[in-house]
C-alpha cells in the first residue's frame, strides 16, 4: 500500500475513451441524456418550423386579396396626323409598328394627309380601324395664315 491510491475503489481518474463507462452514466454513441435532449428538442423545432413554411407557401389559411382598380383608362392624347412619328402611331390600339412604318411612309411619299379620313389611304388602315383610332387623331391644315389653327375632324 504504499502507493497512494493503489486499489481504492473510488477513484476520482476520469475514464479515458476506450475505457468502460461507469454504470451510473447514461452515454448512447458518446451523447449524455443532456445532449440528446437538446437534440430532440431542436429536431421538434425545425419540424415545427418546417410544416409552418409549407403550409405558408401552400396559402393554408390565407385570405383572397380584394384589388380594387381605378377605372380603365382611354387614351389622353391627341395625334396630329401630319406630324405624328411612327412610335407615337404604334401608341393607338390596333395599329402594330408596320402599319404604323406604313403610315408615316405613305405621309412622306404621297404629302400630308388632307384630313383624318384620308389616313384611311394607306393600306392596312380599313374603315373599322380607322373609327377605332378616329377618337385619338387631330389634323391641324397646313399654311393657314401661318398659325396652325386645328382644322375639322
């Protein structure tokens, strides 16, 4: 017995990782009851948390959105038949950008237009389009004492 400590039952040495495990402590894979707790709790959560997001994007529990909408909107300018461009003939509906090329080809080639029913010369303008776009389409008469009063309809 002269080492000190030699054979006494209760020895205060920590257990090294291949030695065996005390009965009283509860270790499962290297976990405590503590680790495997905080484990169970944390995979409680994230299930929780999962379940909650899928039920989100699945819209559970959501009510319908009321839009409520201005009245529509008709067009608030004016064209000048004479001295619109092509990109503001292509702003009407029913005019696509080679009717509205055409248009301004036709004004170029062939003079101004005399009045808004001569629009209806160029092709791919018929008597249904025209009435439709009529509306929105202003002709003004060239040289008129020079003030470019706007002519009839």
């Amino acid at each position: 017995m002269n080492q000190a400590g030699a054979g006494a039952p209760n020895s205060t040495k920590p257990a090294g990782p291949g030695a065996p495990q005390a009965q009283g402590d509860d270790v499962v894979l290297q976990w405590t009851a503590r680790d495997r707790w905080f484990f169970a709790v944390l995979s409680l959560v994230i299930l929780v948390l999962t379940a909650i997001q899928f039920a989100r994007l699945a819209g559970w529990g959501l009510k319908p959105l009321q839009v409520i909408r201005p009245e529509s909107r008709k067009y608030e300018f004016q064209l000048e038949v004479n001295t619109g461009s092509w990109v503001e003939w292509m702003q009407l509906e029913g005019i696509g950008e080679a009717t509205a090329r055409k248009i301004v080809a036709d004004r170029e080639k062939n003079g101004p237009f005399r009045s808004v029913d001569d629009v209806a010369r160029v092709s791919g303008i018929g008597p249904a389009t025209l009435e439709k776009i009529r509306p929105w389409l202003t002709w003004e008469e060239a040289g008129r004492d020079g003030t470019g009063q706007a002519g009839p309809r």
